[in-house]
C-alpha cells in the first residue's frame, strides 16, 4: 500500500544491539559508542521508541538500556584474518541476543552494531528485520563470511560508513553505505582562535598508530593533547619510552562535553590510522569545534576530509607529510570546518539517512 503523501511517516519501535567488547560508556567501543548515543537521540527526536541492549555496566544518560550481564568480546581487529569463531564461557554477545530473541516482538526493526559472527548467524531465525552496521573493514574471513550469507540472503541490510570501508569486503557492491554517525552542532563549542596545540582522539592501540602523531609533534614542537581510552597499555607504554622527550598531554577518556572543550582550541587534529578506518567520528566532532584534520589518505578520513578546505590528507604513513601540512594549517578556514559539521556531517543529516534505511527494511 503506497505511503499516502498526507499521513506522518509511521512511528517505529527500534531496538538497538551494542558492540560486545565494552560496556558503552567505557570507551572501548571506540566510534560505536559514538553511533549508538547519536542515532538513539535523533530517534527519539522523531518520535521513534527505542531500546539498547549493551553489557552491564554501560552508562548512556537517560537513554533506555537493557543491561545484560556475560563476558566481553574479544576485540576483532587483534584476531589473525584467518581466526576461528571466539566466545568466552558466558558471552555477553550470546546472552544479549538471546535478549533481544525473547523481546523481539515488541519492536519493527533490530539495529545491530556488533562486528562478531553470532548476530548474522542468527539473522535468518529472528522474525524481525535486522539492520546491520557493519563498523570496521574486512578482519576476519569467518566473519566476512557470515556479513556476505546475510548480504545476499537479506538484500540492503548490510550497512557500511564508507566507499572505502565496503571495497575491504569481496561482498561492498551489496553494502549500503550510511556514514558513521553524525554530530549535533550544539553539543561543540566553535573556536576560531586557536593555540599552538594539536590534538589526537581515539583508542591508544596499534591500528591507531598514535606514535607517528607523537612523532610529527616532536618534530614540530608543538605540544599534543592526546584523548581516548587506552586500550593496550604496553603500546602506550613502548610509545612513551620511544619519544621521551615529544611535548605529549594524556588527558585521559572524557565525554564529549570535557573531549570539545580540550579539542576546540586546538590549532589541528592529527589521525594517523594504521587501518583502514571505516569512517572517522572524531574528525567530524572537530569539524564542529572548527577544528581542521590532518589525515593519512587512507580509509574513512579520505572520504570525510576536504583536502585544502577542511583539512589535508598526506601520504600514508608519512611523518614528513603531517609536518608539513601542520605548517599549512593557517590556510584553513575554520569556519569552512564548523559549516560541513553543521550540515553534511550533522546528527540530523544523518538521521534522515538511518531513518530511510529502517523504512525501507521495515516495509
Ligand atoms: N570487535 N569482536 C568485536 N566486536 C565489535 O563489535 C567490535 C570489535 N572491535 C572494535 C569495535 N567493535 C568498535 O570499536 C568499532 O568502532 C571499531
């Protein structure tokens, strides 16, 4: 029955499922966090219901979680390509899909934001659709599998942040692409007078490769504020005895209002991924505090950054590329940062992607 162009698109019941390696609010779940917080408040912005199924111990406002006990899941991205299926005794992941089997017909649509095999398995014996956001590129060839079975038995519920991220996959012409997230601009304080500092944001582990931040930052002299939860402490470790001298400041894992309020007034952003980073949702939280990025042209950021307006993209892997671009970072114009968050980038720009995908998936 087409829509009739004169009723309110229909209210939908969401029920969204967390990544399983950390409790949301821990930092662990890296720009999923990210994902979850922002679409569950455009949602409901629209009038949606929704629900989050996360680990025990998750803090997510006053948004309505389901807590659910079990062990966390092994990260993905430091299994080998060639892993087999990983479950710890009494996994969290299990025990939060049997969750959402039992209540599953409460609610339209499922959203799932777990990179792991179990939630494709289970696609076909759930009686509701399921949406997937497919946060990371090719890690595991069990789990691609898995991804590709429901990409090609459920057409369209593959969603993944970029171009980029997709073409990892052997399956990317079945993925939709949907971004990463997207910023409410009255959450970032614009500042268009910096200081002397720059600024690197994510989880401290390898594939972050923050040491060639550290390095560009020795180079330069310019101090580095560095933000995010450190995920693989003897990295952090060996990094700080490498560079004992880098002008580096850990300020630790803060919430967004503390995270803008360090990153707005500094001079540029430094993302250094060793990976292909799916999307990036720290670049575009400093695009809202008129922040400029630096990026290896690799991944997400290549898709995200302007290169010469919002930001410059530099050679991989390339200390000697960061540098110089951090010399040309008077030629940005800072509010050009701030327009894109307020538009292209914007919490409500993006909502409208997720909401037509789900109308789309639930008809
Ligand atoms: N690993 N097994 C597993 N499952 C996830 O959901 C997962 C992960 N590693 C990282 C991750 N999610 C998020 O940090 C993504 O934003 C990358």
């Amino acid at each position: 029955m087409p829509l009739n162009r004169s009723s309110p698109p229909p209210r939908l019941k969401i029920l969204i499922l967390s990544t399983p390696v950390g409790a949301l609010g821990s930092g662990l779940g890296g720009g999923v966090e990210l994902t979850i917080a922002n679409l569950a408040r455009e949602l409901r912005s629209r009038g949606h219901t929704i629900a989050i199924i996360a680990p025990l111990g998750s803090q997510l406002g006053d948004l309505p979680t389901i807590q659910v006990p079990g062990e966390l899941q092994l990260t993905a991205q430091t299994q080998e390509q060639a892993a087999s299926i990983s479950m710890p005794g009494d996994p969290v992941l299990a025990n939060m899909w049997a969750t959402a089997r039992a209540i599953q017909h409460d609610y339209d649509l499922i959203f799932n934001t777990a990179f792991d095999w179990l939630p494709f398995y289970l696609t076909p014996f759930f009686d509701r659709p399921i949406a997937h956001f497919v946060s990371m590129g090719s890690q595991i060839a069990a789990i691609d599998l898995a991804i590709e079975r429901v990409a090609v038995d459920f057409p369209g519920t593959i969603g993944v942040c970029t171009r980029t991220q997709a073409a990892t996959f052997s399956f990317g012409d079945r993925c939709h692409i949907v971004g990463g997230s997207g910023v409410d601009p009255a959450v970032y304080d614009y500042c268009d007078t910096p200081e002397q500092t720059l600024a690197w944001l994510g989880r401290i582990s390898p594939e972050k490769a923050l040491q060639d931040a550290v390095a560009a930052a020795e180079r330069t002299g310019m101090k580095l504020k560095i933000m995010g939860k450190i995920q693989d402490p003897d990295y952090w470790a060996q990094i700080q005895c490498d560079y004992p001298h880098a002008p580096i400041e850990y300020l630790g894992f803060l919430p967004t209002h503390q995270l803008q309020q360090a990153l707005r007034t500094c001079k540029g952003l430094l993302m250094t991924p060793r990976w292909v980073e799916a999307f990036g949702n720290v670049a575009i939280e400093s695009f809202a505090c008129g922040v400029p990025v630096i990026a290896y042209r690799r991944g997400g950021p290549a898709e995200i950054i302007t290169d010469g307006k919002t930001g410059f993209l530099v050679e991989p892997d390339s200390i000697d590329g960061l540098v110089s671009a951090i010399a040309r970072l008077d030629e940005i114009d800072r509010a050009q940062c701030r327009h894109a968050a307020e538009t292209v980038f914007s919490q409500s720009v993006w909502g409208t992607v997720m909401e037509s995908w789900f109308y789309r998936l639930v008809d």
